[in-house]
C-alpha cells in the first residue's frame, strides 16, 4: 500500500493552479480568499481520489500561509506551514478521519481544543474526511459550534456522501461538488508524472490506465505505480491489459460488434468473455443495453450529442458502430436487453435466456429497416403486396402478455376476419365487432360476397388452379384466409380431403393456417360448394398423418415459441414493445389500425 502511494503522493497538486479536474472549486475559493469574503465551514463533495483532500491541504496554506499577513490565493509552499500542511503535519490544522472518529466524545474534544487559539498560524483549521460518518450525537455537538464558530476557527468537511449529511449541517457550509476527473485529464496528469520519473510508457498504456480509473486520479496513480513496480522498461499497452484485463466496456462493445455482423457464434463467445471478466449476467445486459443506448442516441441525434456520454476514444467507435445499426434495431436490442433483464429477476439459472436474448439480437433478419420489414411481413402474409406495418393486434379482451389465453386461441380464427375490406370500410361495425368477439364471431361471413357460384370441385386440377381459388377467395372477401394459403401445395382427394403442404421456411404461414383450421374449411366448404376438410403439414411430414385434429386451432406453448422465434416478428415486437396475439395479413387499401392495442 506505502508503495501505491508513492507517486500520488509525490505529485499531490500542490497550488490552485495545479489541481487537476476540478478547476472551477480552485478558481472559486481563490476568489473567495481574494475577495476577503472566507466562509467559516466548506463542504467538499465527490467521490473518491478526485481531489478533496488535496484542496484541502492548498486551501489550509492559503489560510495559514506564513509568507504572507493575510490569507493568499497563492500560498508560498515553503514556509514552515506550508511544509508541514502539504505532509499533513501541521499543529493548527486537524486532520480527522470522521470513519473512525465518529462518536460524540471525539467531536467534544474538538469543540474544547477550537477554544485555543492557533499556535502560530491564523487558524486552527478541522478537516474532518468522510464527515458523514459521524453519529447523530457528534453532528449535534459539531452544529454547535458551527452555529457560533469563534472567529479563528475554520471547518472543512469532505464526503463521498453528501445526502448523508444533516441539511442543518448542510446549511452552514459553503458547498463544493468534486466532479469525477476526465479520462482526458487524468491522461494527460499521468503523462506529467512519467516525464518527471523519466520512465518511458506507451500513450496507449496511460490512456488505458487512465480509463480504469473511473474519474479518480488516485487510482490512476496508484495503478501507475503498480504497473511501473512490477515492470522493467517501456510501459506497454499490453502490459496494461495483462494486468488489469481487457475493460468490460470493450468486451461489451465487442459483444455488439458481433451483433452487427449477424454472427451468434461470435456474439455468445464475446459474452463468455464479459462474463468471464466478472461481470454478471444483469451487469451485462445492463452494459448492452447502455452500449444500444449511445448507438440509438447517434443514431437520432449524431455523434456529437451531449446526450452520449462518452469520452472521445469510446465515442468515436460508438458512432462507428452505429453505421451497422439502423434506428429500429438499436431501439428493438434495447428492448431486448431490458425485457430479458426483467426475465431472468428470480431465475435460478437465468444464463439461457440471456443468450436466448444475445442470439435474437445477432439474428440476421433483424438488422433491416422498417421498410423491408413490412415488405417481408408482406411475403410472409402471402405475396400480396406489401402490408403497412401495424402494431401486433389483440383480441378485445386480451390481456397484456397473455395474448394466447385459450379463450383467445378459440377466437384467433375469427379474428382473422378483422381484416376483411367490408368490415374495414365499416368502422361502426368494426367497433361493434371490438366490443363483442361473439357478435364478430357470428356476423363475420355475412361479408362474404353473395350470389357467386360454387367452384367445382376437381381434386387433380387444384394444384394448377390454386391461383385461380385463391382468386376467388379475395373476391369473396376472403384476402385474409387467401394470404394463408396462397403459398400451400395443394393435395386434394374426391371425398374433400385437402392436404396443404407448406415449405419449411413457410412454418410461420403454416401454423397460423392451421390455427385457422375450422374457418379455412368453412370458407373452402362454402366456395366449392361441398364439404372441404384440410390438413396443414409442412414438406417434411408430407404423407405422414396429419396431427392435427382439424375442429379448431390450437396453438401451443411449443407453438407460440416458434412463431415468437421469427426475426421479423421479433423485430416489431421489440420496436413496439407488444406480444403477438395474432398475424393478419393486410390487404392493400385498408390500412386503418383495428382492434385493441398492446
Ligand atoms: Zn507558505
């Protein structure tokens, strides 16, 4: 520890002028002293190593400084007071450690010792660190002087933890917020300082070293002082990493770089390695999560935001990265990260589901705009033209995250027919409809097109004719049920059996065509004038048995998985923040929101 200290002892600022990272404290209490307007307590706000102690000490000279008759914004540095503050040894300044001093006997041994007066210097002058570890008791005796101080007495408080204070205590002192050092700042001090030792170190090795630091120019030197121990010759940048390894944020932005390159491998393996640096699985989710947030913040508001916060080095490969994000997709991976993170609270084993999360982010399909995503809705809803994207609906009555209750999946068949162009053009009976499935359920085929013929029924010509019933279909306003099944290879027997075989990349259509099992054969029954019954089996399970029992959808936990597994769909959920409850197709020409929203 003796050894750490070294050089951030050797180099404590030993002026105003030399304080690092918190110039505007200097230049106000210099004024201060200037103007003969000196306040009896000072409180010192921040966080650790950034320099309160330090002040401190400048200020004490400036009070007490022996060079001078009065107090200077320049203290001399070498008169014997000075000397002795800089060691923290001087006879009229106390430097107390409020940590483990904290009880009420102490403060009264203070308040009796500021009766004296000081013994060579113009004030006796209490420096009371982490001040707000002091029990209730002591900041009632401490108040008491502080309410009536004697006139050569002067406080200076510090503390990593100001709202600990009591406002009463507050109130009395003049107040300076320490700010958290710049990397930049600290960099550049640190550069100083290896001059002065005339140690050779890589610009590279001391911004690292800086980075670490988190603001505290404390730890940046003790770090040095480590690194400098236990090395021989040029400081490296490596040598940095081997020692304190590589910065989460970098194993974080590698992480997203793997995203961008839609590479799942990659992206869990750069996960491995931030979790292998320590952090935990929320931290990392976190981390993402803020490292999106910069992205979708250059993304809106460029690269120079004041909202970004970042220091230059990490700002530039932010703006770098987000040329391989587009708006939606920085803003869905948020969406991700805070929903899983919300997912894995509780869970005993929450790894999965953050990787789930990390390979739905690095899936390939995602990383489109808006505009193709519509466009493939489109192509999955059917190859009619491209719908607008719309928020995933809900039934009427479902509630949020549970857009598959069974009463739902009872009436996502139904529910199909909130697209019909009829009903569209209907807003009252639209509305109707939304505030009562079953009346929607029963009147929704009143909108089928009267008076039109029966298609015959000719199960070996159906396949070259499948456009043609598909036709048909959107003639009898059935454009819904026609972007099911227009993609199905059509298998059809004399006694009404229809077999709809659909591609393995069509897995999405075919399930919700089957959920839709008892409409589809409703609306086939009624255009071909007989009774149709169909089977949806994918291209793998051709000529197996159907497993399906053909009276209703049914969408099962496996099921709804796999639907919510689809980039595309994954995508506008997370744009929207939604869960599916069901997947129209939408018809050009009717682009009006329906149904309740989630
Ligand atoms: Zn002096």
């Amino acid at each position: 520890m003796a050894d750490y200290l070294v050089l951030a002892r050797k180099y404590r600022s030993a002026t105003f002028e030399e304080v690092v990272g918190q110039g505007h404290v200097a230049k106000t209490l210099q004024a201060a002293i200037r103007s003969g307007r000196i306040a009896h307590a000072f409180l010192f706000a921040g966080t650790r190593g950034v320099g309160k102690t330090t002040v401190a000490r400048i200020l004490a000279k400036a009070l007490n400084c022996l060079s001078v008759d009065a107090p200077t914004p320049t203290p001399c540095g070498k008169c014997d007071a000075c000397q002795a503050i800089a060691r923290g040894e001087d006879m009229d300044v106390i430097e107390i450690d409020g940590a483990s001093n904290r009880g009420i006997e102490e403060i009264r041994e203070l308040r009796s010792s500021a009766i004296y007066h000081p013994a060579r210097s113009r004030y006796r002058i209490y420096y009371i660190d982490e001040v707000h570890m002091l029990t209730r008791e002591a900041f009632n005796a401490l108040l008491k002087t502080l309410e009536e101080p004697p006139p050569h007495v002067k406080f200076i408080f510090a503390t990593t933890e100001p709202e600990k204070l009591p406002a009463t205590v507050i109130s009395r002192c003049q107040r300076f917020d320490f700010r958290s050092i710049p990397a930049g700042e600290i960099r550049r001090h640190l550069q100083a300082v290896c001059k002065a030792e005339k140690v050779a170190v890589e610009e590279a090795a001391l911004a690292r070293v800086a980075r670490s630091a988190a603001g505290s120019m404390r730890d940046a030197l003790s770090l040095l002082d480590q690194l400098l121990s236990s090395g021989g010759g040029k400081l490296t940048e490596q040598e940095v990493i081997d020692v304190l390894g590589q910065p989460s944020d970098e194993r974080t932005a590698a992480v997203v770089a793997a995203i961008a390159q839609s590479d799942p491998a990659k992206a869990l393996a750069e996960l491995e390695a931030l979790l292998a640096g320590g952090m935990s699985l929320e931290g990392a989710l976190g981390a993402l999560a803020e490292m999106f947030r910069n992205l979708m913040l250059v993304l809106t508001c460029g690269p120079d935001s004041d909202l970004i916060e970042l220091p230059e080095g990490p700002r530039q490969q932010a703006a770098e990265l987000a040329k391989k994000f587009t708006l939606p997709a920085a803003v869905g991976a948020i969406g991700i990260c805070t929903s899983t993170a919300r997912a894995i609270r509780g869970l005993s084993n929450p790894r999965g589901l953050v990787e789930a999360g990390v390979v739905r982010m690095a899936g390939a399909d995602k990383f489109v705009d808006a505009a193709s995503l519509v466009e493939r809705l489109g192509k999955l809803s059917s190859g009619l033209p491209a719908a607008p994207l719309r928020r995933p609906q809900a039934g009427p009555s479902a509630p949020a995250g549970q857009a598959f209750s069974n009463e739902q999946k009872k009436k996502i068949a139904p529910a199909e027919d909130q697209l019909a162009p009829a009903q569209a053009a209907s807003p009252a009976a639209s509305q109707a409809n939304e505030a009562d499935p079953d009346a929607q359920a029963q009147t929704q085929h009143v909108n089928d097109a009267p008076g039109e013929e029966p298609l015959d029924w000719r199960p070996e010509q159906l396949p070259a004719q499948w456009s043609a019933v598909m036709q048909a279909l959107v003639g009898r306003r059935q454009a819904a049920l026609a972007g099911l099944l227009a993609q199905a290879r059509p298998q059809a027997t004399e006694a009404g059996l229809l077999r709809l075989s659909y591609g393995l990349n069509q897995e999405l259509i075919r399930r919700r065509a089957e959920q839709a099992a008892a409409q589809v054969n409703e609306v086939l029954s009624r255009l071909f004038g007989r009774q149709v019954r169909c089977e949806f089996v994918s291209s793998q399970q051709e000529g197996k048995p159907s497993p399906g029992n053909g009276v209703g959808p049914v969408l099962s936990t496996a099921q709804r998985e796999q639907l919510n597994k689809d980039p595309a769909v994954q995508a506008v959920l997370e744009f929207f923040d939604g869960s599916v409850a069901n997947i129209l197709p939408a018809p050009s020409g009717q682009q009006e929101p329906q149904g309740s929203e989630e």
